[in-house]
C-alpha cells in the first residue's frame, strides 16, 4: 500500500544536511524563476484581551519553477495564514509575498487567473446547482474560451472519475467526490502554480491514492509548480520533493522528507519477546530502554540507524536473554515532525 | 466586454436556478404574498375610505394597486436582509470569493438580479392575477412605461443588492452585525414607502426618505408600474435609479478594497 505511513531514515541518509544546503543554491539560482518568494513575511492578528498573535512571524523561502513543496506544522503554525498572503486573501503585517513575480493584494485579480487553489475545508462549487454547471461559470469567470474550457472540463472530468457526479448538485456529492470536483475546479484553467490547503483531510484511502496520481500526472505533463500543507504524511512522500516545517509561525526546516528525518535523528525501535521475565535490557550500546511489558517479557529499545544496526542490537540482547521474537518500528514521519517543535527555536535548520 | 457579459450572465443564470431548486419555498412564497396582499389591501383601502375620498392623490383604487404592486415586488427586491457576505466573513469561507478573478460584488450582484428575476416570474407575477382579481390594480400608461417599469424593478433589485453589500462590509471590522442588519431593514421598508407610500410622509420626512436610496427599491417602481407616474416623471425617476446604483456600487467597490485589507481569516 503506497500510502504507508513509515518511512526508511536509511534509505535517504546519506548527507542528507548537504541536501538542504544544496536547496539553497538552487534557490538562490532560479531566484529570478521564483515561482513563490516571500521575505521576513509576517502576519500578526490583534487578539481582543490578550496578547497579540504572530501567526506568520518574519518567514523567508522561495519556491522555483516546477518544484513540489510540501508545508507543513501543527495546526495553528501559521501553513494556511502563509497560503492566504500568497493568494491575496490576506494582507501581511510587514515583510513582502511574491506569487507568480506579483504582489499577491495589488495584483489579486490577475494572480487568480494564474494559480489553482484548494481550501480542503472550504468550497468554490456552488452548492444548490449541478457539479457541471460550477465548472462552466468558473470556465467563464477564467474567460476560457468555450471549446477550450469544453475540452479542459472533459478531460478533468475523465482523469478524476466525476462523469456520474455531472448531473447532480454539488450538497449531495459524497467528501471524496467533492474533494475531486475542488480541485478540477481549481486546475480548470491550467494553473502555473497549485496551492492545496489540506487536499486529502477525510478522505478514504483510495480517494486519497486517486486524488495523488492525478496531481502527479498534473504535474508530470504540465511542469505545474505546486504547494501542498497536509497532515497526511502519505501526502507527502508521494507528492513532494521538497518540505518545509513550519512552527509558531516560523521556518523550522527546509529540505528534503529524508533530510527531515535524517536531522532531528529519527529512531527506529526494537520490539523483542523473550523466552521468560527479564530486568530491563538497560546498558545496550547505542540504545536508549523505552519499557517492558508482561514483567520483561517484551521490551521496547530505542536506537538511532546512524549509531548501530538491528542485528548489533539483537546480538547484544542475545547475550543477555533468550529471544523468541522480534519486530522493528519505523519511525513515523509525524513523530519526526514533532520532534522538530519539541526542540529549541529555531535550534534545528536544514 | 463580450467575456464579461458571458461570465455575469452565467453567474445571473446561477442565481435563477438556484432559486428555482426550491419548489417548496417558492410556493410558500406565493401563498404569504398572497394573504399579506390582501390583508394589506384590506387596511389600505379602509384607511382611504375612512379618511374620504383620497389621501395624498390615492383613492381606493390607487390604493389597492399600492399595495398589490408592492405585493409584486417584494419577492425581487430584497428590502429585508441579505448577510451572505458577513456570513462568509464570520466563517472564512469569503477566502473562495477573493480566489476568483471576479469583483465579489459584481458577482454577487450579478445572482442576486437572477434570484430577482425568478422571483418576480414565479412570486411577483401571481400577484398581479390576485390583485386584479380581488381588489383591482393600475397599470403603466403606455409601452414606454411599461418598459421603464421593468427596468426600474432590474434597478431597484440591484440598489437593494448594493445596499445591503455595503452594510455587509460592515462585517470587515465588525464580527456581530445582525442588530445593525435589522436596524438597516427598518429603515429601508420604511422609507422604501412599503409600510404606507412616501407620498403620505410628512414634508421633512420626504425629504429625509429622498435623500436616501429607499424611495427608488419600492416606491419608484410602484409610481412607474401603478401609472402614478408617466413619461418624463417616471424617465427621471428611473434617472435617479441609475444613479443610486452607479454611487452604491463605487461605495461597494471601494469598501471591498479596504475591507480586504482589513480582513481578518484567522486558521483553516
């Protein structure tokens, strides 16, 4: 199933700090190609009785022509504020936004034109009239011409399965249809830049895999620069080649999934079952004790890939117990991103 | 110019259809403007009998056609409240608006005059058979007339519109603005001359009501559809129609401009 949720810290360990040191270069390169360029952005919101709030505090990242950036936080990190000043919905307290070489509140108009975006929780179609009637007035707001948008609709309309779902009004579409019919209404006018906020949020495992492979092809036949937040780490893997962490409204890393991991030191974890009750298995190199269950019988270590290997952990528990059996843990990319807010502002860059 | 219309009016289109999904509405619709009309004949026409012969140039008749007219509009031009907009700024879901490349208040105007349209097909022209039927209606003295009347009802809907857009933005600065939406309904009904004619109104309060745009959502299309008003009289009237809708959807334009800087769209 490729929407598993553990990934390999080995297999994109090698170097992978230089990976995102190297994304700088590139950045500062096509910097004049920057599809999305945002400097010391920040964006504070007045909160009545309280102190106020800086959802987006002092960013700075750009995005190139042709790159899948995947944002992602905790809720409340400030991903959807950063989306809105991008597309003009908000204005920033200080710092500048640049979408698609335009200054997102000036130029909002002419900006809509040119980007596709997906609120995940929010919906452009219109909800009493048939899904097809949506997509021709949204054809006709993006001026398409009608055999063009004619040609567009159809296409989308294959690609994401929504034939049957023409005919009917948008309210009794089911979560998975709706999500597909947003984001063919935002790509109806073959966007330079996509911004998915939450694409994926409530769907079923094969809309989510359906939702994917559309965006790859997309993306693949289009060279469509695209901007993803999510919480589905699967999102990520599939989608992205690049990711950034935001926190409290800050950067807390850019660079690539496996960089991620690699930097905050994701740890894989033994699980052994022994043949009877055994003390804590304290004192094996390289491993930190997470706990026991059934008075010793399995026991749970903890050790990083870059340390020691699964078979110098087992050799050293075999030495100490007789084994029965054993499994390992993958770290799980979302434990890896919480490990990043866990640690000191910004103490960790890529 | 040609993509503008297309686009504007599939959005108008929107609007009708969208209005039209609901049946049952629609003829609940028909039966309260029914009994409201002739309840509202009823007092009128008493009111003018009592007094003698006419009150202000209404007789009996003038009167029932007042108020059947009134009847015919009140479907289409939305005197009572509109909150769409502070609705979708209350919840974010304004962001979608501010995602097209259309001026919301164009587009919202534009399915408001569709919702209009339907209303006054499927709501107000009922009201015409029944009012006729029940206590007699006047009509506009020619085909000029009658071509002034319906472009006045066309502009009446969309000064309707525009006013409520602009108490809307209100939303922009304001969370709450129910209280000031209702406030804004009284006052509109009243001086739109719906309750009793403008004409009835003491002299300072005419002038109060003239100043405003009201007098043009009920009472001017009733003076150009009821014959109260005929060719020039009622070309001027539909003249300072056009001109409330040119001064309310600048004030649109340019309240949506500093709202949106103002906008405040705070998580999801």
């Amino acid at each position: 199933m490729t929407t598993g949720r553990a990934f390999r810290p080995t297999a994109g360990r090698p170097d992978d700090g230089s990976a995102a040191a190297a994304h700088g270069d590139a950045d500062s390169d096509a910097h004049s190609d920057a599809v999305i360029s945002v400097e010391r952005l920040t964006r504070v919101f007045r909160r009545r009785g309280d102190t106020d709030l800086a959802a987006v505090d002092a960013m700075t990242f750009s995005v190139g022509r042709g790159e899948a950036v995947g944002y992602i936080g905790a809720n409340g990190a400030g991903k959807s504020t950063t989306i809105k000043m991008l597309t003009g919905i908000l204005a920033p307290t200080s710092g500048t936004a640049r979408t698609c070489g335009l200054d997102p509140m000036r130029g909002r108009r002419e900006l809509a034109r040119r980007i596709g975006v997906v609120f995940g929780q929010r919906s452009q179609l219109w909800w009493d009239l048939p899904l097809g009637e949506s997509f021709d007035i949204l054809a006709a707001i993006h001026r398409l011409e009608p055999r063009r948008a004619a040609t567009r609709v159809g296409q989308l309309i294959e690609l994401l399965d929504l034939g049957p779902t023409l005919a009917q009004p948008v309210r009794s579409l089911s979560l998975g249809q709706r999500m597909r019919a947003e984001v063919a209404a935002a790509l109806l006018h073959e966007p330079e830049l996509i911004i998915l906020d939450e694409p994926t949020i409530g769907l079923d495992v094969l809309s989510k895999a359906r939702l994917r492979e559309f965006l790859i092809a997309q993306r693949r036949e289009h060279g469509t620069t695209l901007l993803l937040t999510t919480h589905d780490m699967g999102d990520i893997e599939r989608l992205c080649d690049r990711v950034l962490v935001v926190d409290h409204g800050r950067l807390a890393f850019d660079g690539t999934l496996s960089g991620l991991a690699g930097t905050v030191g994701a740890q894989r974890v033994l699980i052994v079952d022994l043949d009877r009750p055994t003390d804590a298995l304290h004192g094996i190199p390289h491993t930190r004790w997470l706990g026991a269950e059934g008075e010793g019988v399995r026991q749970r270590l903890a050790f990083d890939a870059a340390d020691t290997t699964a078979a110098a952990v087992l050799a050293a528990v075999a030495e100490r117990a007789t084994l029965r059996d054993l499994s390992i843990e993958e770290p799980d990319i979302e434990d890896v991103v919480r490990r990043i807010y866990s640690a000191p502002p910004g103490g960790i860059t890529g | 110019m040609r993509a503008d219309l297309r686009t504007y009016g599939l959005l108008a289109r929107a609007g009708f259809r969208r209005q039209a999904t609901y049946r049952l509405a629609l003829a609940a619709g028909i039966v309260t403007n029914s009994v409201f009309g002739v309840i509202r004949a009823s007092i009128l026409m008493g009111a003018v009998a009592g007094a003698g012969a006419t009150v202000a140039g209404y007789d009996e008749r003038a009167m029932s056609s007042y108020a059947w007219w009134g009847q015919v509009l009140l479907g289409s031009v939305a005197v009572w409240g509109w909150s769409e907009l502070a609705d979708r700024v209350r919840t974010g879901d304004i962001a979608a608006d501010f995602l097209r490349p259309v001026p919301p208040y164009l587009s919202y105007l534009a399915a408001d005059l569709g919702r209009g349209a339907l209303a006054l097909l499927v709501r107000g022209a009922p009201m015409i058979v029944i009012g006729s039927l029940y206590s007699g209606m006047t009509f506009p003295a020619g085909p000029v007339e009658w071509v002034l009347g319906l472009v006045s009802i066309a502009l009446a809907v969309a000064i309707a519109f525009l006013g409520h857009y602009l108490v809307n933005c209100i939303a922009f600065w304001i969370i709450e603005i129910r209280g000031i939406l209702l406030a804004y309904g009284i006052v509109a009904t009243l001086f739109a001359g719906l309750y009793v004619p403008v004409h009835w109104f003491p002299d300072w309060l005419r002038a109060l009501a003239a100043a405003t745009p009201f007098p043009s959502l009920i009472q001017t299309p009733i003076d150009i559809l009821s014959g109260y008003a005929a060719g020039p009289g009622a070309a001027r009237l539909v003249a300072i129609q056009v001109g409330w809708v040119l001064g309310l959807g600048i004030g649109a334009a340019l309240t949506t401009a500093a709202g949106r800087r103002r906008l405040e769209v705070q998580g999801g």
